[in-house]
C-alpha cells in the first residue's frame, strides 16, 4: 500500500494546487472604438530581473498571462496598424489577478502610446474575500518580536487565538478567520505549504527584511486550495534583481522605558537586540539572481514578579497562628488543633528535605517575590536563487533555517521556585524547489517540491525527584518532579520536564494552467506525508497536589505529607503519521466581457492519522455489556480494542473516506466592463483535519501511558501503600501488560467523519480614482462534522445519598464516588474498575458564522491608509480541534449536547480562547516624508523618513461562568456552571472593578446541574 501511495504521489503529479506564490495579468485588447482585437501579441516584463512572458490575444479580445512572479511589471504591445502601447507602473501582489485592458490606437506613425498606472484595485475574476500585507506595511508597522504572521490580525473577519503550545515551535499563532477553526487555516510560502501539522499553526515567517508580502483569503476559495477550510495565507520570500540591493539593521528594545508592573518590585530589565541584514542581486544579468538574508535576536530579563509563600521558621516550629490561616485540624482525628498549634513531630520528612531546598521567606507569612531569569538566543538564516534557464524554463530553490534556545531559569538563579518554567532548544528548517514550463504560450506547468522539518526539545534542570526526598516510587526521569501547594508555592511542571517533538512532512505539487479561448482551466494534485516522534514526560515525573483538604491549608498539608493527588504515567512516546491527496478541477469561464463563473470540484479524501506503535484503541459499552474483550492485550477491560484486533482498522481506528468531493461555484460581474467595479458571490464546500497534537493525551492511555491520578489523603512518604495492586510502575507494554484500575481513555470514533465546512459570500467592490478602494462584503458559513469528545462512561447518580460516609464508595452520591458511579463500574465492577473516564472523539459537533465586513484603502502621494470593520457573530459548539484531546472537556450533559452549545470558544494550550467577536475594527496608515532634491547633508537628513500607525480595537470577549465545585457529582469539576438568578448578570455601572455581579448566580443543588450557558456573559 505504501508504494502505491508514493506512486500516486509522483505519477499523477500533473496537476495545480498551492502555486500562490505567483499571479496573473489578464484583459481584453481593444481599439479606440471598443472593437476587441484578436491575434495581438501581449509582452509583459518584470522590470526588476528583465524576464518577459508573451501570450496572444483570444477571438474574443482576451488575454492572460498567468503563473507571473511577484512585482513591477511592463507590458508591451506592437501590432501592425496601430501605434506601439506600453504601461509601466504595475505592480503584481501575490496570488492576485488584475485586469489591465488594454487600448490601442490606430495609426500609421509608429507613435508610442506610453500609460503609467497601477493594475485596477477591484477583483473581477477570483470569488474569495481576500486582503494583501504588502512590502510597505510588514516593514514599518510597529510588531512587537516582529514577528510577520501578527498582521493577519489586521485583515477584516479575523480573531487572534492565542500563541503556540512549548511542543510546538516559537513564534506560532492561531487565528479564527471568518468563524473557521483555529486549526483551520493553511499556510504557504513560495507555493509550498508551511504549516506545522503537530498544533496546525505557522512555521516561522522570514522576519520582515526578507518577507516581499502575503495575502490572506477566506470564503469559498477556489478547488485548488485544499487542506483546510478557514483561509489561506499565503507569503513571497524576497528574490534577487539586476541590481545588487541589501540593508543592515538593529531593533533595540529596553525595559527602561516601561513602567513598572504594580506587583513587581521594581521595573523589568527586558533588554531585546533584532540585528541583521539582507543582500540580493544578480549572478548573471537576466538569467541568475539571489537573495540572502540573516537576523539575530537577543533577549533578556530578569524580572521578580511572582508571588509565593513558603514555611517560616514560625511555621516549621508548629506555630500556624496568625497570617490569614483558619482553624486548623488534625487530618488523622479530625480534631481542631488548639491556637493552631502543630506538633512539629508529626511533619513529614519528606516535607522537611523539600523545605531545605526552598529559598528563605522575606515576609511574616512566608511570603517571597521571584521571577524566571529570562536569557533567549534566536536566529534565522535563509536563501534563496533564481535561475531562468530559458525563454519558457525557469528554476527556483530556497532555504530557511531558525533556531530559538532558552537556557532553564533555574540554571541562572538557583531558585527551585524558578523551575516552573523549562528550557527550550528548538531548530525549524524548511526548504522548496520550484520549476515552472511553458509548455505553449497558453499552457504552462509548474512544479514544487518542499520538505519542512521542526525539531522542540522541552528540558529543565535537575532538582529533586520523589526519590531523591525519600517517596517509594518508581522515578522515570530523574531529580525532577512537580509539587503544587495549594496557597504556598509551587515546584516544576509538566511541560518543563524533559520531552523531545520532531515533526516532519514532504511535499510534492504540479501546477498545470491551460487557456482555451474564454476558458482557463486548472487542474491538479498534491500530496504529503507526514511522520512525528515524540517523547513527552508531562505525567512520568509525577505530580503531587497539597490543597489542604486534609487539615484545612495546603500548606500544612505539604508539611504533614498528606498528599490530596497524585498524577504518574509512564513516558508519552508516540510515533504519528499521515497521508494527505488532494485532486481537483477549476475552469474560470469568461462568459462575456462583463460575466465570469468560477466552476470547481475537488476530491479530497479522508484518511486518518496512524499511530505506529499501535497507541489507538476504539469502545464500545455495547462490546464491553457483551464481554467481547481485546485479543491483543489479555487484561484490556471489555469493550476495548486495539490494533491488531479483529474489527479494528489498521493502525488509526478509523475508516478511511474516498467520498468526498468538495464542489465550488462563483459568479463575478464587472457591470461597465472597465475593472471599475465588481459584484461577486460563490458558494463552496471545504474539508478540514485537526492538528495532529490531538492524540498526544489519548497515547497515554493503558498500557501505554497507564496515567493514574490517585485522590487522597494520603501518605507522602508511600503514595501507593493503600491503592488496590500497589504501584503500577515501571510496568510493561507486552501481551501481558498491566491495566490501572480507573484508567483513562479517549478513544477513536471508528466511523468519524471529516470536519465539513460550507460557505458563501456576496462581495461589492468599487475602485475610487487611482489608487483607492472600498468594499463590503457578507461571508457566512456553517461547519459539520466539528470534532469535540463526547463522554461514553459517564458517572451516573444512583440510589442513595448525595453524601458518602468516610470512606464509603457505594450506594451514595459524592464528589469521591463517580468512579463506582461510572456506567461500566454498575453493569460489571471485575472489568469496570479498570474503566474510569472514557471519552471519545466525536464529529458530530457544529457551529455556525455570519459576518459582515466593510474595508477601504487609499494610497496618496506619500500617505498610505488601509482599514475595514467586521461585525459578526459565531455560535456553536465547543471543538478539541485546536489542543490536545482530553476527558471531562465534552458537553456537561452527553445526552443533550445544545445545552453547550453557546458563543464561539476554542480551547488551546495557551488558554481558552473566545472567537466570537462582534465588533473588530483595525486601522493602519504609513506615512513618507517627500524625497527632497539636492545632495549633502540636508538631504540626507529630511528625506525619506517614515512615520507609522496600527490601531486595532476588539469587542469583548463572552465569558463562562463555572461552579468550581463539583455539584453535579460526575467529574466534570472544571467546567460545571452555576444557576443564573438574576436577569443582568452584570454589574450595575460595569466597570474594570465590577464587571460580573457574584450575586446573579448561586450554586445548584447537588446532584444537579446549573442553568447557566456556556460563553455567554458579554465581557469588558
């Protein structure tokens, strides 16, 4: 199977899709009387390298010059009868196709006809919304990293979502474009593709010096763009010319210009230096050019802003009198201890080896400010050659590393505080070759080849692991381990401890475009393959949780050893791979001067990402009510399978789909015929894949992973003396591997489907004079198939109640029984005591966008201004598409999933993010001083100053209002809501001190779940 997948590949790599990178001239030749004039020979040149394309006028007057690189243009005509016409001043933007009509005047004088003038602004041909960071904006509006992917924000329809995950590479973005997914937006540089599959967002852009522009497109794209559904990006890195062109540069940043933070205890030491320089030119004039750029960045803090609070001597003396602390209890008697006195006999040695590593407290209360050293060494290098070989061949190869290394903060301070941020050693590299043949004047093939590779490596340095202080307990990575006390402080994390991530994909594309009279047709395929092997260890170092369950404060918990959870698995090594097809049709009919249809098809099969290692399961609670049990592993509980198993589908646990076929419809009409104005609209079906990062928890499952969370009280010193089985660890991963009682698992959804998105748009665009532009458009779409986990062994209320005795688990309601409460645990307890929460993908999720958006640019003599106002609304459900999947994240109700249904949000590993934004307006203007004439240092001085703005303004975000306890007795702690029992949630006269009035919601009753929506409580 797999030579026929790389045969498919390279075989049938005849074909277009991501060839974004160039764009075309077309319209129709002319004379004075506007009779059309066919057989005309159209010249355009690039002015900057002096290659030229020819293309010959149809019957019915039309010309097209399609796949033209970027840049300024000349564009020539000679024909007997008429005087010679030239137009210079275009400038071709990337993946856009400009009308430039072109009129000729008869004459039997050779007097050249010479116009000056710009492509028309107004899109007559293509039925996506789309909008163009050109040159001029990536370089002088303000960026703070300069870090190009953040001006997306500034095209219309557009919601940040929140930066990049650590096992994802720096400086990666989300964002909701049009109410699409987080995960839905495709990346291209050079017509290659450049996303990152793991966590779906950006690779590194070259930084501003070498990036030429991008365009940003959403709504109904045309068939050739496949992958994802939300919008394309597409970016040009810098090339060579005839002349030899470079810069130097520094960006200096300094913390001494900032204001002090009002918790920090004095003002932040940021100290950041961007320094680098381009160089490009010719190697041989018209025929060879290169371009080469190199930036360094350095960054360095070292802020003391954090507050934590560790034991006084007071405190390690028995004395909790005083500092806030309420009465205190003994946890083995229940017994108040008196004056919160503490006999220091009974603290826990395992404690106290702890409290000799913390630093000494500066206050009464133990309380102590610190901050993470911060010292970040960043680079990126790239090249890139372009060669024309001939008059119809040209080659093109370029290169692109990026490096990012922070040292652990613990390396510089040696404060164990410091270990709740890692260190960071990540290399991106990216490389593409393009060729492009003119096979005739009106058929021209154009081919990439590419291959991305991103190599994170997560660390932190040694400090102690459970072992080192004396806990019985098997330590997969050593001296190091997570403690959070509750009110006090807290030691390491997860993410911090040593992990490596490489993901790695190659791509092959073939762009064919034909013209045949009035129609332009394309054709094309792509494939890649993408593999990923990752190393994590977030739950193998084991993480301890005081909360003061036990006695009444976390603190005196940590020093008792009376541990309220405790998280262990073994490491996360997960081998991924996936294979992506995509073919497809397009033909852009000219039906008359003023009509165009875009008509399009694509097919683009649906085929699930494998785990190699076999890490996949699928459940049933059919299967498991049955007894039918996994030949693969002999002590799976029933209803589980694995790979391997009889039923179960290779090695991703769900069916592949070859049936889907994602039509695409415009229609665009220029009323006048003169590119002056356009109306456009078009209706189209898109399919989408989430990031590959979503089995990253779901591979942690037994026997794999076995993560167990442990719930206490219980003994520091021996965490697993009073658990059923002892310690599960190291365990084994055989025939006969152990199964954990109450496991975790997010199993596959055997008949999944992709995710579906349908979307349509009316556009009315009008250029005004020269150089300006307004448009408004109306983009709406409603997504199918969106991918959320849906609980399959919910905890369940039973007779009994709402209360547990002291260490009473059955026949009763509480926070500390769902586990006996699960569905599987009731029907059978010898197989369900090894099922705990077990949820699954599920893709029957869907949510729904409609946005209006107004935007308008005007270039004059030295300002250029640029801005649009989206007003929109999205509503749906809450999608696993842009994290990692996990349990107890699905709809607090499985039965009735509209009771979550709510305002757009998007969980990430950077946070919840609201993606439902009624009102976005963004501004941005750049203004040049004039060019004064004359020499010396006057000159010098005045001329060719810049002056630049961005404003961008957001409506606030809808909030979720959450119980923090756990009143419906099933798990689902985190995202349980309160009863709403005021009308206005809000606060009288809301402002940044009162927004949300607490006293509109109160807590259900147990057993019970709250009124109260999700995303639905508007936000300042």
């Amino acid at each position: 199977m797999r030579v026929i997948r790389l045969a498919i590949v390279f075989v049938f790599s005849t074909a277009i899709l991501w060839a974004q990178a160039t764009s075309q001239i077309q319209g129709i030749v002319q004379d004075t009387s506007g009779a059309v004039i066919p057989g005309i020979e159209v010249k355009a040149t690039q002015t900057d390298t002096g290659i030229s394309r020819m293309a010959i006028s149809s019957e019915d007057g039309r010309y097209v010059l399609p796949n033209l690189p970027i840049g300024p243009y000349r564009l020539e005509v000679s024909a007997p009868g008429f005087s010679p016409f030239v137009q210079t001043g275009i400038v071709l933007q990337v993946a856009s196709i400009p009308t430039v009509n072109i009129t000729l005047k008869p004459g039997a004088i050779p007097e050249t006809v010479q116009v000056e003038a710009n492509a028309g602004l107004v899109e007559t041909q293509t039925t996506s919304i789309g909008n163009v960071i050109e040159n001029q904006r990536i370089l002088e509006l303000p960026l703070n990293g300069r870090n190009p992917v953040e001006l997306i924000a500034i095209s219309g329809a557009t919601v940040p979502g929140g930066k990049a995950g650590t096992a994802g590479f720096p400086g990666g973005l989300n964002f909701s474009v049009a109410g699409g997914l987080l995960s839905g937006v495709t990346y291209l540089l050079d017509g290659a593709l450049h996303n990152n599959p793991f966590d779906a967002v950006n690779l590194p852009f070259p930084f501003p010096d070498a990036l030429q522009e991008f365009k940003v497109e959403t709504s109904t794209l045309t068939a050739q763009n496949g992958l994802h559904s939300g919008a394309a990006v597409s970016a040009v890195v810098k090339s060579g010319t005839n002349e030899f062109h470079g810069n130097l540069f520094e960006f200096f940043r300094n913390g001494i210009l900032n204001a002090r933070n009002a918790n920090a205890a004095r003002r932040d030491t940021l100290k950041r230096n961007q320094y680098g320089g381009t160089f490009g030119g010719p190697i041989k004039k018209d025929k060879v050019f290169f371009f080469a750029g190199y930036q360094g960045t350095k960054t360095r803090t070292d802020p003391v802003d954090r507050t934590g609070f560790v034991p006084t001597p007071r405190m390690l003396a028995g004395d909790f009198s005083g500092c806030n602390f309420p009465q205190l209890r003994d946890p083995n008697t229940g017994l108040s201890y008196a004056n919160n006195q503490v006999p220091v006999g009974s603290f826990s040695p395992q404690a106290l080896a702890i409290v000799a590593k913390l630093p000494a407290a500066a206050g009464p209360c133990g309380e102590v400010k610190f901050g993470p050293v911060t010292k970040i060494n960043e680079y990126q290098t790239l090249g890139r050659v372009d060669y024309q070989i001939s008059d119809k061949h040209s080659l093109f190869g370029r290169y692109m590393i990026s490096g990012f290394k922070q040292p652990s903060p613990y390396q510089f301070s040696g404060n164990i505080l410091d270990t709740v941020s890692g260190g960071l050693d990540d290399l991106q590299q990216s490389g593409t070759i393009g060729d492009t043949y003119l096979i005739s004047p009106t058929t021209i093939n154009n081919f990439r080849i590419a291959a991305n590779r991103v190599a994170v490596f997560r660390y932190n340095e040694d400090y102690f692991s459970g072992c080192d202080v004396g806990v019985k307990m098997h330590c997969f990575v050593p001296h190091q381990t997570v403690v959070n006390v509750t009110g006090g402080f807290n030691i390491g994390v997860g993410t911090a401890i040593e992990a490596h991530f490489i993901p790695t994909y190659y791509t092959v594309t073939d762009d064919v475009s034909m013209i045949r009279g009035s129609h332009q047709f394309g054709f094309g395929f792509t494939g890649y393959k993408y593999q990923h092997s990752q190393k994590a260890n977030v739950f193998s170092a084991a993480s301890f949780g005081f909360t003061g369950n036990a006695s009444g404060a976390g603190m005196l918990d940590f020093l008792l050893g009376k541990v309220q959870t405790m998280t262990q698995g073994t490491p996360n090594t997960t081998f991924t791979y996936k294979w992506y097809y995509g073919l497809y049709g397009q033909d852009t009919w000219k039906i008359s001067r003023h009509l165009t249809a875009n008509l399009g098809v694509r097919w683009e099969p649906f085929l699930p990402q494998g785990i190699n290692n076999g890490a996949v399961y699928n459940f049933s609670l059919d299967r498991y009510n049955k007894g039918i049990r996994s030949t693969v592993f002999k002590n799976a509980p029933a209803g589980l399978l694995y790979a391997g198993d009889p039923g179960f589908t290779g090695k991703t646990g769900v069916k592949n789909r070859y049936n889907q076929f994602a039509p695409r419809v415009g229609l665009a009409f220029d009323p006048r015929g003169d590119g002056k104005i356009s109306i456009r609209t078009s209706f189209g079906i898109s399919y989408d894949f989430p990031n590959l990062m979503l089995m990253s928890t779901a591979t942690t499952a037994p026997p794999f992973g076995n993560t167990v969370t442990l719930t206490g009280p219980f003994n520091f010193a021996d965490p697993w003396t009073t658990q059923p089985g002892g310690n599960p660890f190291p365990g084994n991963f055989g025939a006969a591997a152990p199964f954990v009682r109450f496991g975790t698992f997010v199993a596959q959804q055997p008949d999944a489907k992709a995710t579906t998105v349908y979307s349509w748009n009316l556009s009315v665009q009008r250029q005004l004079g020269r150089n300006g532009l307004i448009a408004i458009s109306y983009l709406g779409t409603e997504t199918a198939h969106l991918w959320l986990t849906t609980a399959l062994n919910p905890a369940v209320l039973v007779p009994g109640p709402l209360a547990c005795a002291a260490g009473q688990t059955a026949g009763c309601n509480s926070p500390t029984s769902f586990n006996q409460r699960r569905l599987a645990f009731l029907a059978t307890r010898d197989q369900g005591q090894y099922l705990g929460p077990v949820d699954q993908f599920d893709s029957s999720g869907t949510v729904n966008y409609n946005g209006m958006v107004i935007s308008a640019q005007k270039r004059f003599s030295h300002i250029n201004v640029n801005g649009n106002y989206t007003w929109s609304h999205c509503i749906g459900d809450v999608t696993q598409a842009s994290t990692v999947g996990g349990v107890n994240a699905g709809p607090l109700d499985p039965n009735n999933r509209r009771f979550d249904r709510g305002n757009c949000q998007t969980p990430t590993l950077d946070g919840t993010q609201a993606v439902d934004r009624r009102h976005i307006a963004n501004f941005t203007a750049v203004l040049e001083a004039p060019h004064y004439s004359g020499g010396g240092a006057l000159r010098a001085v005045t001329s060719d100053w810049r002056l630049s703005t961005s404003y961008r303004v957001l409506s606030g975000a809808y909030q979720t209002v959450t119980t923090g306890i756990d009143r419906q007795l099933t798990g689902y702690t985190a995202i349980e809501r309160p009863n709403q029992v005021l009308a206005d949630p809000l606060c009288e006269h809301p402002n940044p001190g009162c927004w949300i009035n607490l006293a509109a919601f109160q807590q259900p009753a147990l057993g019970t779940l709250g009124n109260l929506g999700r995303s639905n409580i508007r936000g300042p």
